[in-house]
C-alpha cells in the first residue's frame, strides 16, 4: 500500500483536470490506499469557494471535495497566498481586514507552503493535477 498526496492547481471550470484529482482521490480510497491529505493551489483554489453557483445540470466538484473530505476524514488544505490573492477568504481572514464576508469554511483550511511539504514528506507518491 502507499500513501498519497494531491496537489490541485486546476479550476473546477477551466477544464477537466480538477474533476480527475477528484476521481483519483477515490480510486486512491477504494484500493485501500492512504490519502494524507489534497492541496488546492493556483487556479486550483476556486474548488474551495463555497459560493460558486453551479447550473443544475452541472457537477459541483466543491460538494464532491467536501463529501470526500467528510467521509474519508481528509484534509483539505489551501494555500492561504494563492486564495487570498483570488478572493477566497476565511472568516479569520475576513476578521483580520475587518470584514463579515468569507467564503472559505471547513473542511477546507487555509495552509502555507510549508504545510504542504509536510504532507509530501509523509507521502510516498505526490500526484499534482
């Protein structure tokens, strides 16, 4: 068995790459593999805003991440400099400058990069989409 990390640097829009992290991170599950943790970075911060509004006819890839993450109990990690440059605030965030509004909340956590080479570190592999 190994021990996996995802890095996403895809939007959820933009093209398919965010859709197969996300079906990677089952198959990880479903062979009894571990999967430490899902770093979203770059474009791929936008999976974590809750405000998104999908068309009825789409899949909304941030109910998937949040079911996985709740099932699973894995950690959904986001780079704090990648989000905050997008839009995508915590509430600690949103306190600090002063602000009501956020639409970044767990499972999701803000992180730096330094979180994410601790989880590559206690991975063996490393797959980035």
């Amino acid at each position: 068995m190994y021990s996996f990390c995802l890095l996403v640097n895809s939007s959820p829009i933009d093209s398919s790459s965010a859709y197969s992290a996300y079906r990677f991170a089952e198959s990880v599950l479903q062979l009894n593999h571990t999967l430490n943790g899902i770093f979203f970075y770059q474009a791929g911060i936008h999976n974590t805003n809750k405000l998104a509004n999908m068309a009825s006819d789409e899949l909304n890839l941030y109910q998937k991440w949040l079911g996985l993450s709740q099932q699973h109990q894995i950690p959904m990690q986001v780079c704090i400099t990648a989000a905050n440059r997008r839009g995508i605030i915590s509430e600690q965030d949103a306190e600090d400058i002063d602000s009501v509004h956020f639409n970044l909340s767990a499972p999701f956590e803000s992180a730096g990069l330094g979180e994410l080479i601790q989880m590559m570190a206690k991975s063996d592999r490393v797959v980035q989409f």
